[in-house]
C-alpha cells in the first residue's frame, strides 16, 4: 500500500476513534500517520542520497 494511502487510513481511524470515543483506535490512527510520514521521509533521504552518489561517480570519471 502506498504511503499516501497508509496516511489516509490512518486519518480515518483516527477519526473513527475519536467520534466513537474508542482511544486506542485514535490512537493507533496516529501511529499509522506517523509510519506512513517516516517512510515518505526515509524516501526522500535515500533518492537524495543516491542523486549524490551518482553526482560525485559522474564527477570523478570527469
């Protein structure tokens, strides 16, 4: 499943616990968020990086 999606199912439960007064599902709708963001981010990091590795390789055949 997708990041964006794993964030909305997480919104939603969050949602759902907060309008049933169920705690741990809000809960753990949070969490959900919070993995899903985590993983965007970890993304990001590691396609930065690897930009970088190809940049200097490119640099150092020069």
């Amino acid at each position: 499943m997708s990041d964006a999606m794993d964030k909305a199912k997480g919104r939603l439960k969050e949602i759902a616990g907060k309008i049933t007064g169920h705690e741990r599902l809000e809960a753990e709708g949070r969490t959900d968020q919070t993995k899903a963001r985590l993983r965007q981010k970890a993304k990001s990091v590691r396609h930065r990086a690897e930009g970088i590795v190809d940049s200097l390789k490119r640099d150092h055949r020069s």
